[in-house]
C-alpha cells in the first residue's frame, strides 16, 4: 500500500495528499513530504492542522513549531512566515488578555455593566476594538493597550476609528 501511495504521490503530488487527508493519515503525510523535501508543502500541512486546534495555548506551540520548520529554510514561504509571526504575537497578546479580564469580569464596574465576550482568536481589528472599549486608559506598556496594539501591528488610526463599539 505505502509504494503504491509513494508512486501515486510521484505522479500526482495532490491527489496523494487528498487521499491521506481523506483516511486522516497525516503521520503519513508528513513523513512523505518530508521524505521527498517538499518543506512548503509540509509548513503548509502543519500550519492547517494548527489552525484546528481548539486549545489556545496549545495552538499556540503548534503555530510556533510550525514557525521553526519555516525559518529552517530561510527562501520558502517568506511572506507567510511574517503572517505567521504576526498571528503568534496577536494570539500571546490574547491569551494575556484574557487571562487577566477574566479575573476582572467579575469585579470591575466595566465588566459588570458591559459583559465581553472573549477575545482569543480574533482577528486584529476585533482585539483593537475589545482593547479599545474596555482598556482605552492603559498605558502603552501594557499587553492590553490599544495604541501599543496599533503601534506594534502598524495599523492605521483610520482602522481603529472605523471599528469603535458603540457606546
């Protein structure tokens, strides 16, 4: 079965991988891209699987692993290993969040009047937006500071603007 599926895989590199993704065999799959240097093609696979993931912190490892197998070969993949540099910090950034305003959801006037929903992955704007409602007087040296978000992302102050919550 494995030289039929390695032949299979020489011919036609995706229709391989689709029958492996099929029957959930991605040790298998890994191990064969690996096998014939396809170091792209496995980033990507790793990445995808990552993305599953239903556990931050866990997600999180998974992302920065991935990350590493990408630095290994410094000519592949180059613009998405700044996304995904980006997305680890935004995630980091996130769990701390969240750690620390649900210690405050039940204390804090702000939390108790407005309830939050959470913030773990969600994109950039919606995180501007969270930090932006309930830590607009935070300092920049914060994890939750929103003019430290923006500045560290570089996103534009129109970007921030067009997302306010409505009060």
């Amino acid at each position: 079965m494995k030289t039929l599926l390695v032949f299979r895989y020489l011919l036609q590199p995706i229709s391989g991988v689709v029958y492996l993704r099929r029957h959930y065999e991605f040790e298998e799959i890994s191990k064969i891209q690996t096998a014939f240097g396809r170091v792209a093609d496995e980033a990507m696979f790793q990445l995808w699987r990552a993305y599953r993931i239903p556990n931050a912190t866990a997600r999180l490892v998974a992302f920065e692993n991935c990350l590493a197998l990408m630095n290994k070969h410094p000519t592949v993949l180059i613009f998405e290993k700044q996304q995904l540099a980006d997305q680890i910090e935004l995630l980091r950034r996130q769990l701390v969040i969240e750690q620390f305003d649900a210690k405050q959801a039940l204390t804090e006037e702000m939390f108790v009047k407005y309830p939050r929903s959470p913030v773990l992955f969600k994109p950039l704007v919606s995180t501007l937006g969270y930090c932006a409602f309930y830590h607009f007087t935070v300092s920049d040296s914060y994890e939750s500071s929103p003019q430290g978000l923006r500045k560290k992302f570089n996103a534009s102050l129109f970007c921030c603007l067009c997302y306010a919550p409505n009060t």
